[in-house]
C-alpha cells in the first residue's frame, strides 16, 4: 500500500524536477529535433507537390501531344489516301492511253495489211493478165500460122474481121 499511495499523492519535489526535465526536454527537441524534422517534412512536401506539378504538366502535354499525334496520323491517313487516289486514277489513265494507242496501232496494221494485199493482189491480177495474154498471143500465132498457112484462108479471114468492123462501127 505504501507504493500506491506514493503514486497517487507524489511529493512536490518529484512533480517539480518530472516538470523541470519534461520543459528541458521539450526545449531541446524543439531545437534540435522539430526543427530540423519539420525542415525536412517541408521539404519533403515541397519535392512531391512539384512533382505532382510536374507529372500534371506531363500529363497534360501527352494530351497534348495525343491530340496533335491524332491530327499528325489523321493527315498521314488522308495523304495516304490521296496519293492511293492519284496512283488509281494515273494508272486508270494510263491503262486507257495504252489501250487507245494499241487499238490505234492495231487499226494501223490492219489498214497497211489490206493496203498491201491490195497491191499484192492488183499486182498478181496484171500478172496474170500478161501471162495470159502473152499465152493468148502465142496460142493465136500459132493458131494463125497454121490456119493462115494458104492465101483463100487468109482472104475469107480478113473479109470476116472486115464485115465485123464494119458492122461494129455502124
């Protein structure tokens, strides 16, 4: 019991010391210990608020730039598309041309082919024409020599041709 009521009634002396070292002890924190944690927690504070700025900023300049990516690859699409466009249409137009200059050349050739199979043919007709007449002028010769061979046959010929002439005049 003793040390129960110590306890709960302490002697001024102890209250005073217990007083004395707890200000002391306070004193000596402060400036020691606060100050300097107090210092470092700002500083700390200090350090995360200006990078929770500057993560902030980033965050905004990669909307930033997003949006501009977004416009860099709508563009991109757009001329990929344009220029596919162009491709088409040049390569259209140039199938077109050649089909046209390969018709024209065809046409071209098939006129110059029936040119010449005329003149391949016109000349085979005179060919012909001359054969023939220089067989038809041979066979008659011979023909004529041997029926002309005496005078009253010469004679009944020539008045033949001559009553033909006559008749083909009149």
């Amino acid at each position: 019991m003793l040390l129960s009521s110590s306890l709960a009634s302490p002697a001024i002396g102890t209250v005073f010391w217990t007083t004395l070292i707890f200000l002391l002890l306070l004193f000596l924190l402060q400036r020691f210990a606060w100050g300097p944690i107090m210092k470092a927690v700002r500083s700390r504070e200090d350090t995360i608020r200006s990078a929770l700025d500057s993560a902030e900023k980033a965050r905004e300049e990669m909307k930033v730039l997003q949006a501009d990516n977004e416009v860099i690859l709508r563009k991109a699409r757009e001329e990929r598309d344009k220029i596919i466009r162009d491709a088409r249409t040049a390569t259209e137009r140039m199938l077109t041309e050649a089909k046209e200059k390969s018709q024209s050349e065809a046409d071209a050739m098939v006129k110059r082919a029936r040119e010449l199979i005329e003149r391949e043919k016109n000349a085979a007709i005179a060919e012909v024409k001359r054969e023939v007449a220089g067989l038809a002028i041979e066979v008659a010769s011979k023909v004529v020599s041997e029926t002309l061979k005496n005078d009253a046959e010469q004679q009944k010929l020539i008045g033949r041709y001559l009553k033909e002439i006559e008749t083909t005049s009149n």
